[in-house]
C-alpha cells in the first residue's frame, strides 16, 4: 500500500502514542522538519514521513539515498525529560524497535546493531538511526530520532558506490513488502522499548541490544576525529559509548567513529 496522509491516517488509528503526524511527498530531510517542529514545542508522539528526501542525512551529514516509493524515512519527536547523558537510550530504543521490524518480515538473514547508529544484514548497510537531541539545564528537553530503511529496494536500484555496501528487506526475503504495515510496526514497537527505557534506564534495553550487536567480542578498527583505534569491542558503556580494549591491553571509551571489523586471514 502506497504511502499516503489517508492510508497512514487509519493505520494510525489505533497507536494512541502518536500525537500527530507530517506526511511529505518530498522533502529535504525528515530529521530538519522535526527538529523545527520540536524547537517550537511540538509535543511527544508527533511523527514526519516521507516518501523521498532530497537532502537525506545520516551521521557526520553523509548523505542518506532515500529515493520514491522504495524506503521509509522517517522521524519521531520525543520528550523524555531525562538527564542529556542517558540520551543514547532513545536511539537504542530505535535500533532495537527498528530490527525487530524487520525481523517480523520473516527475513531469511538475521538483522544485527552496528553501533553506533546501522543496522545491517549480510555485512552490509540495511538502515540508518540519525538522532539530535535539544538540552536545557542538563536535562533532555527533546530529541528527534530518525530512522532510514531500505525496503523494495533492488540492487539495481542503488547507485553503482552502494551496491556492494547496502541492502534491502526485499533482497533478504524476496518479495516485495508493505511499507505501511512496516510502518506501523516500527513506532508500536518503538514506543514500547522507549516506556521501558523511561521507567528502567539505557540497563533495560542493553541486554537486547548487545544480543543484536554486531561489534562485541569482536576486533575492530574505530577512525575517530584524528585518531585509529584497533582492538576488541567489549561493552556498551552507561551513555552509548563504545569501550575497547586495544591491542596494547589498555582501554578506551570512544563516543563515535567509524567502525569495521577487522578481518585476519
């Protein structure tokens, strides 16, 4: 069913957590409209989607391909009201609701967390999680977390630079997919990881996503602002961080970066 403000109106009918909605049949970026809306007092639950972005992005402003009729693009505002070093919680939530998802397809590849903001299938990218965050006195005032997935897409259908790196729900089961019921899935799911991240903190969602990590226990190599780092992925620390235990032996916290595994023949 195609993306549309009538078709999203009655699927929504039952979500009481969604407020309002935005729907665009083009726009520069999902995650830019919520963030204006959110700085003007939009309340929690109030959704922008897509059809296409122009000017998607994903972390460090990469460009994010988000063309017609294929993904979902999407962002939700949130107000959770908790201290700003707790905020990777909501983007946790988004990941974990987000493979969960796609697990409901009956996907025949198993759909894992690359942290710090990717899902991935097959080793290669199949979604994208771009949270920003609104700080007041210390305290989360709101955050806009958006999530760019990879539906029907075929692989002709990526550009030639993607084709290797990207990956589609469609690729994985082979057959093409509803993205309303997708939809649909994704904020009710979301919604319920997010209550429990509200009522029991980043611990309640850190087993399930450690499950799903594609990192931990694994030697990685993490490119930082200036900086490489090689070692084993250990754990997720309290605030999202990523702690390695590099080839030294000693320990490193790092916050972001680019990671890959790093493969010995």
């Amino acid at each position: 069913m195609r993306l549309t403000p009538a078709h999203l109106q009655i699927a929504f009918r039952n979500l009481t957590d969604v407020r309002h909605f935005f729907f665009y049949p083009t726009v520069g970026s999902t995650n830019d409209k919520a963030k204006d809306l959110a700085q003007k007092g939009a309340e929690e639950g109030t959704l922008v989607i897509a059809d296409t972005q122009t000017a998607g992005r994903g972390r460090l402003d990469r460009h994010w391909f988000s063309p017609p009729g294929l993904g979902i693009y999407l962002s939700a505002i949130v107000r959770p009201k908790v201290p700003a070093e707790s905020a990777f919680g909501v983007h946790m939530a988004a990941a974990i609701a987000l493979a969960q998802a796609a697990d409901a397809q009956h996907l025949q590849s198993a759909v894992g967390i690359k942290w710090p903001n990717d899902l991935v299938a097959e080793g290669r990218k199949l979604a994208g999680i771009l949270s920003e965050v609104g700080i007041q006195a210390g305290i989360l005032e709101w955050c806009v977390v958006g999530v760019g997935i990879n539906v029907n897409h075929t692989r002709t259908d990526f550009p030639p630079d993607l084709r290797d790196r990207a990956i589609s729900l469609r690729e994985i089961c082979n057959r093409r997919l509803d993205r309303l019921d997708l939809v649909v899935q994704f904020i009710d799911t979301f919604w319920l990881w997010y209550d429990r991240y509200l009522e029991g903190g980043i611990a309640v969602l850190a087993p399930e996503w450690r499950r799903r990590s594609t990192l931990l226990g694994r030697t990685v190599r993490v490119e930082t602002a200036g900086e490489t780092y090689v070692g084993t992925a250990l754990d997720l620390e309290n605030d999202g961080a990523l702690r390695v235990r590099l080839e030294s032996g000693t320990e490193e916290v790092l916050h972001a970066g680019d990671v890959e595994l790093v493969q010995y023949r």
